[in-house]
C-alpha cells in the first residue's frame, strides 16, 4: 500500500495533471505490453534499426487492427 505522507510525516500533494497522465500512461504501456507478449516483440528476431523500426511498426499496426472492432462498435471513430 502507498504512504500518503512522506519524510516527517508532511502530505504528499500530487501536481495537477497527475491523474490525467497516469491514465495516458496506462493506455500506452498496454500497448508495448500486448506487442511484448502477444506480438512476440519482447525480443527483437531482427538486426538493424530499420528493420527493427519495421518489426514494430507491423506489431503495432496488428494491435490497431485487432482494436478496430472494439471502436467501430462504440461509435469512437464516428
């Protein structure tokens, strides 16, 4: 569990926008977690940055079509 206070006992105020950026955060560590795990990416099988860069932009445009249903039904792409 967290602390909510810090050294000597003062309240540990987070800054404003804290929250907003943690949610971000999450959004976009599922994404190098399903490329890592599902994508097999959490080794590179490639040598060189190009063909690295090219790995993982196959990954991640697998991720977005393996999304697409999921927004087209919510009406988020409308």
């Amino acid at each position: 569990m967290r602390s909510e206070t810090g050294w000597g006992g003062v309240k540990i105020i987070p800054p404003p926008g804290y929250e907003a950026s943690q949610r971000c955060r999450k959004r976009i560590e599922e994404i190098f977690g399903w490329v890592k795990t599902v994508a097999g990416f959490s080794k590179t099988k490639f040598r060189g940055l190009r063909r690295v860069a090219q790995g993982l932009d196959l990954a991640v445009a697998a991720y977005n079509l393996v999304r697409l249903p999921k927004l087209l039904s919510g009406g988020l792409l409308s």
